[in-house]
C-alpha cells in the first residue's frame, strides 16, 4: 500500500499549499488580483465554498486584473457561463477566460453545451467544479473559500503532480 502525504485531501487527493486569511473582501478580491497575473491558456482555478462563501468576489477581483479595467462582473448563477475577451492591443498573446457557476448544473454532461472543450485553450474559473463530475481536470487549482466569522479563510490546494506549488511562490 501506497502511504499518502498527511495533508492530502482524500476527496480529490489534492495537497494544501497555502492557508490565506481573508480579512475583508478588498483581501478575496486582491487575492483573485495576485492570481491573474500568474495564470495562462490551460489553467483551471476551481472555487469552492458554500453559498456566499465568496467565490464570485475572488473571481471579480481576478477578472478586473485580468482585463486591466475596473468593470462590472455578473456572478454567471443564470448563465452559467461567462466569456471574457482580454485586451488584445495591450496582450496580443493572451488566452480568453471562461467564468463558470455550475451550481445550477443538472448533468455533468451538459457541461459540453458550455464550451467546457475549450479548457485547454482558455483561462477557466469554475464556481462548484464538483458539478462537472468526471470533467473536472485534476490538474486545477483548488481554492476553497472557509467563512470564519466575518471573514473568510482560502485554502488552496492542487495535485503535487501538477507544477502548483513553484508556481504559487510567485503569488
Ligand atoms: N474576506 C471576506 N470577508 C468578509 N466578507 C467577504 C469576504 N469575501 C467576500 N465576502 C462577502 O461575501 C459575500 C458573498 O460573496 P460571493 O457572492 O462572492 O459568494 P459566492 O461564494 O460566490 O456565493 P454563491 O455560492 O451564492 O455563488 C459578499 O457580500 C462578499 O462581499
Ligand atoms: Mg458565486
């Protein structure tokens, strides 16, 4: 038998990497911030959490560094989908990005109909990625949003065989 890392979590086999304290939700929204400029075509950010935990205000903070502009993010809860173009003037290179929210999901196999077979092309954030069922790339960054209180506390946890870890350093 194979003795696994006391941290892994047993659902998904994931590693915790970090444990931010979120204060505020200027810190959720400054730590989507820090992660967009580390992020390109073909990285997943799953964001977990129960409802209100504060998943869109991460993936607002991280869609307005994204797009360089202070702008209105819907929560996709209707849509389930959201597409982002980036400024391809200021950032010839980079990739689109697709904000999920599966909570209204019915099949995992409606996933298809959402453009989920661009992932390998796109910037995708996933509000309950557990909704995909078996579409769920174990190569995501985990992010599980904790409410403590008032605040919030992120963990963030990825597959140790997935390059996460070095590239949380520069976060
Ligand atoms: N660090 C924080 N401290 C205190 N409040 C916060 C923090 N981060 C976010 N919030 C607040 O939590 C509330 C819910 O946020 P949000 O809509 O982002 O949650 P959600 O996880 O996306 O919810 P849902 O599951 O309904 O999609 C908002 O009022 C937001 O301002
Ligand atoms: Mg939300």
């Amino acid at each position: 038998m194979t003795a696994r890392p006391t941290s892994s979590n047993d659902k998904l086999m994931m590693d915790l990497l970090l444990s931010l304290d979120l204060a505020t939700d200027r810190d959720t929204r400054d730590l989507g911030a820090r992660l967009a400029h580390m992020l390109q075509a073909g990285d997943c950010v799953a964001l977990r959490g129960n409802l209100g935990a504060g998943k869109t205000t991460l993936a607002r903070g991280l869609i307005c560094a994204f797009l360089g502009v202070d702008t209105e993010v819907p929560s996709p809860t209707f849509t389930l989908v959201q597409r982002y173009q980036p400024d391809l003037d200021n950032q010839p290179s980079a990739p689109e990005l697709l904000h999920f929210d599966l909570y209204r999901l019915e099949d995992p196999e409606d996933i298809w109909e959402l453009g989920w077979e661009e992932l390998d092309e796109v910037i995708s954030l996933v509000e309950w990625p557990d909704k995909a069922g078996p579409h769920l790339s174990p190569g995501c960054l985990d992010i599980e949003i904790i409410i403590m209180g008032d605040q919030r506390r992120a963990n963030l946890s990825a597959s140790l065989a997935s390059n996460w870890k070095s590239r949380l350093n520069d976060l």
